[in-house]
C-alpha cells in the first residue's frame, strides 16, 4: 500500500500527494504523513515551495469521522493545520472534488491556494453535530469576514470555486489536474517573488452583534447547538488573538464532541450510505429503465411523474379523460416552473420534459412498452386489482410493475397478475418530486433484479430508498399509526394536541403530529380508522373526536379548519377551539378525568410507542436493520437529524429505561404497552440497536 502522504521532488518544489481512498479523509497516518513531509521538504536542499493536492477524485473531503468518538491521536488536526502554515517554504494547495472540514481546513492553512473550476468547498462539520475544529472558524473569517464565514459555518453549505474565489477564500481557478495546476501556480508563484503568506497574521475581522446571530442560528437550527457554537467560534476570531480564536474553537468543539447530538449526526451520516446496501442484492443486476409509466395523476402521480422527468426519464402518465390528462400536465408544469424559477432547470430542459418526454394518455396500450410503471390511484383495494389484471395484460414482459399504495397487502395485489415476481411496491412521500424518503417494498415473490431495480429508480430519483417489507402501513405508517395512537391516548387523558405538538417541536421534530394531520388532510385518518375498525380489538382506545371535526367537513388545511384554524399563511395555524371542546365532550362521555402532562411525559411516551413499535417490526423483519427504521424517519417524517433516528434515540437513552418506560405504562393499559420481545432480548442481554446494525453489516 502506498504511504498516506507521497513525497516528490520536482525542480526546487517538493509535491506532497494524498492516497487515502475514497476522500482522502484526515486520519491518522494521514496527518502523520502531511508532518512529516512538511519537515522533510523544510530539510531537502534547495527545495522553496511545497504543493499540496489529492490522487484520485478528491483533495481531502475532511477528518476520518470513523476516528470520531475513540480517543484522539497526535499529531491533532489543529496542530497539522498550524505545522504547515509556520513552514518557511511557501505551501500551496491544488484543490479539486470535495475540499471539505478539515480539508479546506488544511487549504485556509497553506499560504496560497488554487482550484479547478469543478471543485466544491465548505465546512459541512454542523452537519455532523460539530464545528470546525481544525482552525476553520478562525482562519476563514479573516479571508471573508464575519458575515459570509457564519453563513458557510452555519448552514455546512457547499460553495464551488467561483464563489469560493468571489469571497477571498482561494486565490485561483484554473481547468486542469489538480497537480497540473499547482506545479504551474508554484513556479508562478516563485517567478514573481511571492512571499509566503499565513492567513492567521491577517488582521482579526471586524465584529458583528453576535448575540442575534447566536439567537438566530439557535431559533434556525430547533434546538441543534452546533450552528449556534459556529457563531460564537467565530466571535473568538473577531474579538481574540489567534492562538487564543484556536483555544477558543477547541473547547467549543471538544464539548459538541461530547454530545450526543454528535451522535446521531453521525450516526445519521453512516445509515445514509448504509442503507442502500442490502447483501442479498449483492451482485444483482438491475433491469434497465428507460421510460416509466405513472398511472393517476394528482398530486402523488404528478410529483412521481415530476421526479422521473427531473432524472431525464420518459414519462407516460395515464389518466381516466383528457381533462383528467390535462389537470395532470398542469400539475406537473406547476412543480417543474418552481425549479424553472429559482433557477435549478434551464427553459430548454423545462420545454424537453414537459414535451417529447411527457406523454398523457388515457388507454393503458399506450403503456406496452415502458420498463416500469407505477401506480397512484385511489386507495382501495378492488381499484388496485383491476389496475394490475389490466397492466398484466398490456405490459410486455419484464416490466416492473409498482404500487406505491401506503397500506394495503402487495402479495395480494401481485396475486391478480400472471407475474408476481415482477411486481413490487414503490412507496413515495408526498410531494414526491420533493420528499426524499422511497420504501421499496419487496413482496413474498418479488425477484431480487425487480428489489434491485426499485433501488436503482430510487438512486436515479435521488431518493433515500429504504427496504421494507409487507404489513399495514410498512414501516413508516405502521409505526406512525402506534405513536399517533399513544398521542390520542394521551389527549383523551388530559393533554392537548397543542401542547403534544409543541412538546414535540421542541424535541425537533419539524412540526407536531397533530399539524401534520391537518397537512395530510384529516380525512386520510378518517379513512383509516373506518378501514381498520372491523379488525379492530375491543381493549383498543381509539377516540372519535376527529370524525366529528371531519363529519363538519374539517379536513385541516385544505379547507382551512382543522386541529388549527388556518387565515392567510398555510403553515402557522392558530388552535381552532372548537376542538378542545370535542375532546372535552368525549372524555365526559368515558367518564374520564384529564390529568397533567409534563412535556418530558409527553416525549417518553410518544418515543417509547415509535421504539415499541420499531422493534416489532424488526422482529417481523419488515424491516432489516434499526438503521432502516431511522433512515425512513429521518427522511420522511420530519424526525430531527440531531436525535439520530427513533432506534438510535433509544440506544442513547439506554434501552432498559425505555423499557421501564413501557413497563410503567402498561400498569394502566397492557394491551397497548405490550413490551417487543426483541426490545425485552437486547435488554437482557445488554445489546443496542447498534449492535444489530454491525452485526448486519
Ligand atoms: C471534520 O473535518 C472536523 C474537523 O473540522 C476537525 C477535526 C479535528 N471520514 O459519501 P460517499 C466514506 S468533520 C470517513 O458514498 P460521494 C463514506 O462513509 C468531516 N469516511 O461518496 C463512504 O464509505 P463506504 C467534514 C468518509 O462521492 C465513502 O467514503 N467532512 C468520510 O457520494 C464514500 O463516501 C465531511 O463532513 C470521512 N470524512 O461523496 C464530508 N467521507 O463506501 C463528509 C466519506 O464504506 N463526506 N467517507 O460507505 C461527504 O460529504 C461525502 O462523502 C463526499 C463524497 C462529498 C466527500
């Protein structure tokens, strides 16, 4: 294996390359390596410049965040950044790929630094709970200034080089290899005199009223500390020497270090690239997709259809008339123009997509010869059946052919065809073209290439696709459904639905169930709870408050009434009071009395029915890994990226007290608080979910 850091002498520049594969990250022997080349240049005689650049496909794309959490090793990341900064030779940094964290860290430390117009800076570090910590927030805002400096600390946003250029932050753009580039901008540099040049000697950058910015960058994150900790990093470089800017940015990334926030960002980061990786489809080739067809096209079949036009495929999208046709194309310009004005899709890919890619059509012939077709009709079983005899009988053979039904039993709906291995469910999130979240559902005789290919479309779509297996509501509805059942419980036992949501954005979820009723539309869970009554038990709890709001034609925002009253804005509603007396009037009918609940109650009870419910479905193996259970919260329900997903929360708390937790619920209601016995397993045992994704792995 070649060493970390390779050493050439070219002419008087000695060129220290990275190979560390994939991303060049910062770990050990890397940090070892860039000292010590840095000390052997310094030592070679008549060497007077170092370059510095990546091999393979990127300049350093940040710290190893495997070495995260272990105990540090020296040579610190702050230490290399200030080794290399202090050498007398002039150092210079060829960037290309990603320049990230203590990548760009590395970069802001050498003397000049050049780029090729395709390569991509910032400091992502918030995002995985944590600041820059290698010098980032004290050497970039004496490039930049303060304002820009929070802006990229704050926000982790990438930057490429024309705009890294604009701010100060490199020096050069040039098209080339990154050794190509640099060896020319070195000689460059040494015919023209240049002098070495160290960013911390600049002046400190002059200050802003960080007490808002602290406040806004809190308010922004709903309660994630690392933006906030940016800010006042940053304050240190504008109010402090360096060196004590440097000791400043230390202890505040040493603490976030500490946190679990830390945590479950990274944990976050991992189950990210983890999740697609299923070992029974190592090796499986997917089946080639170039034209899907979409049937039904409101809001689901239009954003499906918006998604697949943005990823350059052809789209057939039938509908039952033309004027049904017509509204969908409306529909699906409608979510194109957004991008078309904010500039994300040139005019000339806008008239491509919404013409010779997109085709309305209302007789299922014209849907013979896609690849893959999906689904997005009503929600009813015998709708589902006649759509897939009829798809049986026009789609050639080798088709994929999805549902994206939320619900309903896909063995079943694959029985009414002739080819249940080619059928699969494809479960997007409204609005599709936006949400990131698919579950691949994969049915009892699924073939591997048909999972395979649901994954591939996912990739293509840039979904976070999820495996998952069949059962009422999957994963993500299925264990919705509990924890929406424990909210219920709890709002006929006292609390509000005002005071369960703000409990929960205060967790950080991005809005509390009870405002997500309303943006659904209440008639979904009307429908459901009328579904679901026949099968249902008599110890069940199911309050029927919400039928009442419904049977009023209060449907939540679509109709403006709702849990909340919606005037104007269609986010911020104001609690509709109507409801409280419904409750009220329902807990007198049961002859129940409404006791108090602390938001920590609240919290417990509603994490302990999603873990509860997690760990069922894991045990039913609807789900593989509690990975897969976190992903799909994390990117389909609004679950906040800082608390790790529902399985990773649970292995923060500590997993016995979460079964306390449900063992002291079930005193007052053992039907619903049955303990998982897998949740039961791992705490005997003294395991975590954790545990169950290595052992996965
Ligand atoms: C930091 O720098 C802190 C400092 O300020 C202070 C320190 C004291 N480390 O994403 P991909 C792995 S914090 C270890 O699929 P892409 C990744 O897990 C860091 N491993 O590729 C995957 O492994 P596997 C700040 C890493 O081309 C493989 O590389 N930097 C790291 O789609 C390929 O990754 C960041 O936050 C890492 N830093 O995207 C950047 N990065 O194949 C984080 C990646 O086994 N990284 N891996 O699954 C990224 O954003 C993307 O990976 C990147 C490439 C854009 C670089």
């Amino acid at each position: 294996m070649p060493d970390a850091i390779g050493y050439e002498r070219i002419g008087d520049i000695a060129v220290l390359s990275a190979n560390n594969p994939p991303v060049n990250a910062l770990g050990y022997d890397t940090r070892v390596g860039l000292i010590k080349g840095i000390e052997r240049a310094e030592a070679d005689t008549g060497v007077r410049a170092v370059l510095i650049y990546g091999e393979g496909a990127t300049y350093f794309a940040g710290a190893d965040i495997r070495e995260f959490g272990k105990p540090p090793r020296e040579p610190y990341l702050p230490d290399v950044c200030n080794r290399i900064e202090a050498c007398p030779l002039i150092v210079v940094s060829a960037m290309h790929g990603t320049a990230l964290g203590g990548g760009l860290e590395i970069a802001l430390s050498s003397h000049y630094r050049i780029a090729v117009p395709s390569a991509r800076m910032g400091l992502p570090e918030v995002n995985l709970g944590l600041i820059p910590g290698a010098t980032g927030t004290q050497r970039l805002p004496r490039l930049t200034g303060v304002e820009p400096a929070i802006d990229l600390v704050t926000s982790g946003r990438q930057i490429g080089a024309k705009e890294a250029l604009s701010l100060g932050v490199i020096d050069k753009v040039a098209e080339g290899t990154p050794r190509d580039i640099g060896l020319a901008y070195v000689q460059e540099l040494l015919d023209s005199g240049a002098n070495r040049r160290a960013v911390s000697e600049l002046p400190a950058p002059a200050p802003i009223d960080f007490d808002a910015a602290y406040d806004a960058a809190l308010a922004k994150a709903r309660g994630q500390l690392s933006p906030a900790y940016g800010v006042r990093a940053i304050q240190a470089a504008s109010e402090k020497p360096f060196a004590e800017g440097v000791a400043e940015e230390r202890r505040l990334f040493i603490e976030l270090m500490g946190t679990k926030q830390r945590q479950g960002m990274i944990h976050a980061f991992f189950s990210e690239r983890a999740v697609g990786k299923l070992p029974e489809l190592d090796g499986v080739t997917p089946r080639e997709v170039k034209a899907i067809g979409v049937i039904g096209g409101g809001t689901m079949g239009a954003g499906i259809a918006t998604a697949a036009l943005q990823s350059g495929l052809n789209v057939v999208l039938l509908e039952m008339s033309a004027e049904a046709g017509e509204a969908a194309r409306g529909r699906i310009e409608g979510n194109l123009s957004g991008a078309l004005k904010r500039g994300k899709l040139s005019q000339e890919k806008y008239d491509a997509m919404v013409g010779k890619a997109l085709t309305i059509a209302t007789d299922y012939q014209a849907l013979s010869d896609v690849d893959l077709v999906i689904e997005a009709v009503f929600e009813r079983m015998d709708v589902k059946k006649e759509v897939f005899r009829k798809l049986d009988a026009v789609c050639k053979p080798g088709a994929v052919l999805a549902t994206n039904t939320s619900y309903l039993d896909i063995d079943e709906i694959a029985a009414e065809t002739s080819r249940p291995q080619d059928v699969i469910g494809l479960h997007f999130f409204s609005p599709a073209h936006i949400m990131k979240l698919l579950e691949v559902v994969v049915a009892a005789k699924t073939a591997p290439e048909v999972a395979a290919t649901g994954f591939a479309l996912g990739k293509r779509l840039g979904k976070i696709s999820v495996r998952a297996g069949v059962c009422d509501g999957f994963i993500g509805n299925r264990i919705l459904k509990t924890y929406r059942t424990a909210a219920e419980h709890m709002v006929l036992d006292g609390a509000s639905p005002y005071q369960i949501d703000k409990a929960l954005t205060d967790f950080g979820f991005a809005m509390g169930p009870y405002a997500v009723s309303d943006l659904a539309g209440l008639d979904i869970g009307w429908m459901t709870r009328q579904r679901l009554a026949p099968t249902r038990h008599p110890r069940e709890r199911v309050p029927t408050y919400a039928d009442r709001l419904c049977e009023a034609g209060h449907y939540g925002q679509k109709t403006g009434k709702g849990y909340y009253i919606y005037e104007g804005s269609r986010r911020g509603g104001i609690p509709n009071p109507e409801v409280m007396d419904l409750i009220e009037a329902e807990r007198a009918q049961l002859g129940l009395t409404p006791r108090d609940f602390s938001d920590d109650e609240i919290v417990r009870r509603y994490m302990a029915a999603m873990v509860n419910e997690g760990a069922k479905v894991l045990e039913e193996g609807i789900a593989r890994r509690p990975l897969d259970i976190d992903m799909v919260f994390l990117s389909g329900y609004g679950f906040p990226r800082y608390q790790g997903g529902p399985m990773k929360w649970a292995d923060m708390q500590g997993l016995d007290k979460v079964l306390a937790d449900i063992r002291t619920f079930a005193k007052d209601d053992d039907w619903f608080w049955q303990p998982a016995p897998l949740l039961e397993r791992l705490v005997a045992e003294g395991k975590t979910f954790d545990d169950l994704n290595k052992a996965a792995a």
